[in-house]
C-alpha cells in the first residue's frame, strides 16, 4: 500500500488498559501523520511509555484498536507491526561485535546476507558508527551503544520507530550532542517517529508536536510553539518552561484582572471564551514574558518590585522579586547588574499572559 495515500501513519482509537481494575489508560485516541515527529511527555507514572509499549506489542490492550501504515495491527505481534523500537537501556548483546548486533534480528528474518550487508553499511553511514563495526559493546561509549542501539532499528528498514526514553542514561553533553543527531535523522530519513521522554527541553527541540499527558490521558496535544504560548490549562502551563509560569490569582471585572499585588488591563488579550465579570481567574506570566530595565518602559503597563535573590546563569539571569507580597520569577539578560534588596521596574506584556479559570484549570 503506498503511504502516501495514508494520511495517518499510526492511529490509535479508544484505546483503553487495564491491570486488574486500575484502568492505566482510558479512551485515548490519537491520530499521527506521516513522517511526523511526536513526543510523548509527562512525568513518572502519566502512561507514555506504558501507551508506547501498547503500540509496539508489548503490551496487550484492553480495549480499542491500533493502526500502522493503514493496517489494524492490534492483535499481531511485535516482529509484525512493521516498527523499530529503541529503549533506555542499550539492550546489546555483549558477546556480539557492533556489526553481529545489527545483522542479529535480520539474520533471524532470513533477510538475505547481500541485503543484511546493504543495510549494516547505510545504518553505520548514517549514524557515523563505521569505525566501530567490528568493536563489542564493552568498548564503546555511552553515546556509542545508543547509535548502534539506535542503528539496529533503523536496519529494519520499517516506517515507524519508535524511542523509550532513549537519552536518559547519558550526561547531559551527551544528551545535546545524540538529541541534535537524532532530529538530523529524522529530517534525513522522513520516517514517522515517536519518542517518550519526561524532559521537556527535548520535547521542545525535536518535535512536530507534542502530546502532554497526565493520569493516562492527553492534556494537550499541539506543536511546540503553540504549547508553550498558549497552554490549554494549568497543568501544561506548570509542566512547561523551566523555571515555570508565575501565577497569580485574581479578578476579572470589565475586562481587568485584579489582584492584590497589581491589575493588569487584558484588552490587548485574545480570550477563546468571554469571561463573566467577577469571574475567579489565575493569571499566567512567564519569567521571560516580564520586561525589565530599559524595556519596562515599552510595556503597557508597569510595576516595581523588590529584588529577593538573584541567580547569574551566564547567558540570563533568574531574579527572584516580589510585589505586594507576590512572588515573582523575571528572566533578564545575563549581563544585567543587578542585587538582592533593590527595586525593580518591571514591564507586564498583557497579550503574552495566559487566563485560566480558577476552578476549571481551563485556558480563558
């Protein structure tokens, strides 16, 4: 079947599991796109990699269905899904050279051996692993064993691959250099990936979009940009940037946002829905949606707040401040001079706030 028919390279309908009467997932459906990039991210326990493993075979669904390339594959096995998987842990054999771990799966296929050698040579190209072909694992680098356990997939030759959390074993230089190799794949071979991770810097980086999950169910599913300036709720909101979203609780009356630190005119705001007046709301400010120094003055409205802590990260710095009792997170630039005790004006940029509805945690 040719894919290019395929709107969807996986699609997963209602899917729901089940261990004995906890129900881990419930209803979830999904629909990805050929040749896209979609992380799964959420912390410890929300489901990714368990709906992962449902996709693989790993795991046996309690109800709805799975398809691949355009086939309902929710009873056949792993070998038959068509997919490559690549996990946390190496899962090499230690006894077998780079080379003997990339032919092992397609010499048990039956795969011919000129065609088992075609593939070894264009995985090993592309993932720069030629020099280590005749080397065992024991003598390769964390970052080594990951490209080839990257490349054992990638022989397969199959549409969809999928990654569990594939860089959490590695240091943090490694992490940058192999998430960089892995988006260059990716735009290099136009194959539909899907990757879990729980760290949102390689959500951000490596995805077409991302689906944020929770308690076994998607929160948000939508592309880095629009997650990060218009999360759906609160919890997204919290989950995503580093530091988080400040928040603070308030008022709508007339279309002004009240609260006892400062009110904050949100003309200049797009609401999805039309808020009551009175209405209780959360405000949302990202630490670098803040304006300070010079640009204070640019904003639409300004406050001043008095400096608590201030942390130098090199290329920015994170100033701790509070107003009226109001703690605030302000990213300013890294050369700013600025000390614990002093008083700073701020900028507040309306249009670049978030509105969620206090009792619903639901975007305004």
């Amino acid at each position: 079947m040719d894919k290019q028919n395929i709107p969807y390279s996986v699609q997963i309908k209602a899917l729901g599991l089940k261990f004995g009467e906890h129900k881990v997932l419930e209803d979830l459906n999904l629909d990805i796109h050929q040749g896209e990039f979609l992380v799964l991210l959420g912390s410890s326990g929300c489901g990714k990699s368990t709906l992962l493993n449902c996709i693989a075979g790993l795991l046996e669904i309690s109800e709805g269905q799975l398809w691949i390339q355009g086939k309902n594959v929710t009873w056949l096995e792993p070998s038959e899904r068509g997919i490559g998987m690549v996990f946390q842990s190496y899962a090499l054999y230690p006894q077998m050279t780079v080379r003997g771990n990339l032919s092992f799966g397609l010499k048990n296929a039956k795969v011919p051996p000129a065609e088992i050698k075609k593939r070894i040579e264009r995985a090993a190209e592309i993932l720069q692993i030629q020099a280590l072909l005749e080397r065992k694992p024991a003598a390769l680098s964390g970052g080594q064993r990951q490209r080839v356990a990257i490349g054992r997939a990638l022989v397969r030759d199959v549409d969809v691959f999928l990654f569990d959390e594939p860089l959490s074993n590695l240091d943090a230089k490694l992490r940058t250099d192999l998430r960089v190799e892995i988006k260059r794949l990716h735009q290099q071979l136009q194959n539909t990936m899907i990757y879990v991770t729980h760290d949102q810097i390689e959500a951000m980086t490596l995805a077409d979009r991302i689906a944020i999950m929770r308690g076994g169910k998607i929160m948000q599913l939508a592309a880095p940009a629009e997650i990060y300036n218009r999360p759906k709720n609160l919890y997204v909101a919290d989950f995503i940037g580093s530091p988080s979203m400040n928040f603070i609780e308030g008022e709508l009356q007339n279309g002004v946002f009240h609260s006892p630190a400062f009110t904050l005119n949100l003309q200049d705001y797009a609401f999805i829905t039309s808020p009551s007046s009175g209405q209780k709301v959360v405000l949302g400010l990202r630490p670098e949606h803040i304006l300070s120094g010079t640009q204070a003055a640019t904003a639409s409205q300004q406050i001043t707040a008095r400096i608590d802590l201030v942390e130098p990260m090199g290329s920015d710095t994170l100033v701790y401040a509070q107003v009226q009792g109001q703690k605030l997170r302000v990213r300013m630039d890294g050369q700013a001079q600025v000390t614990a005790g002093e008083m700073l004006s701020l900028g507040l940029q309306p249009e670049r706030a978030s509105v969620f509805d206090r009792s619903s945690e639901q975007r305004l």
